[in-house]
C-alpha cells in the first residue's frame, strides 16, 4: 500500500473557516528551492505511460523525481521514498501548514 502525506492548514482552523494553501503561495516557495521545478503535467512511465494534469512541483533527489502536487487547497505527495518525510516536513514549515496521512 503506498503512503501518502497532505500538507494543509485544515487542522488550524477553526471549524467553518478555510485557510488554503494558494497555488502562488506555492509557486512563491518552490520557485526559491533550487530543487523542485514546476509542471503543469506530471508523466509515469513504466509498462505504459500516464499523463496527469495538474499543478506539480517535481522535487529532484538522485535519480528520481518525487511530485509534490496542489490540489484544492493542499499539498498531497507520496511516501515511498524514505527521504520524503524531512523534506515534506520542511516544506509544510515553511508553507505553516501541518502534514496527515492521506
């Protein structure tokens, strides 16, 4: 099963009101991270290849490329790769958001 991380501000509010993470505010942040670019289409390939669109901010470690995508307010990304969680951690620091499951 893979797991994936939300990064929002959901849990800092109280209940009614909505605090999100803006796409600017995103793409303010990731623009001064030397290591994350930003797409408006995300393409997996393995046996086949799937295009997705969307808003993702591909964070370049090694040879991989782990998306952080923004969708509706927050940011969503995967956790299989072990050198995730300090990054997502850093990023939901900066962005003053709080990381769930899911």
């Amino acid at each position: 099963m893979i797991q994936r991380y939300r990064i929002t501000r959901e849990m800092q509010q109280p209940e009614g009101e909505v605090d999100p993470i803006t796409l600017e505010e995103c793409q303010a942040y990731f623009a001064l991270q030397p290591d994350f670019t930003y797409t408006p289409v995300f393409t997996v390939k393995g046996e086949a290849t799937m295009s997705i669109d969307g808003d993702f901010f591909l964070w370049d470690i090694g040879t991989a490329s782990i998306p952080f995508r923004h969708y509706e307010g927050d940011l969503y990304v995967s956790g299989t790769n072990e050198a995730v969680i300090p990054k997502m951690i850093e990023v939901a620091s900066a962005l003053r958001a709080d990381i769930a499951e899911g």
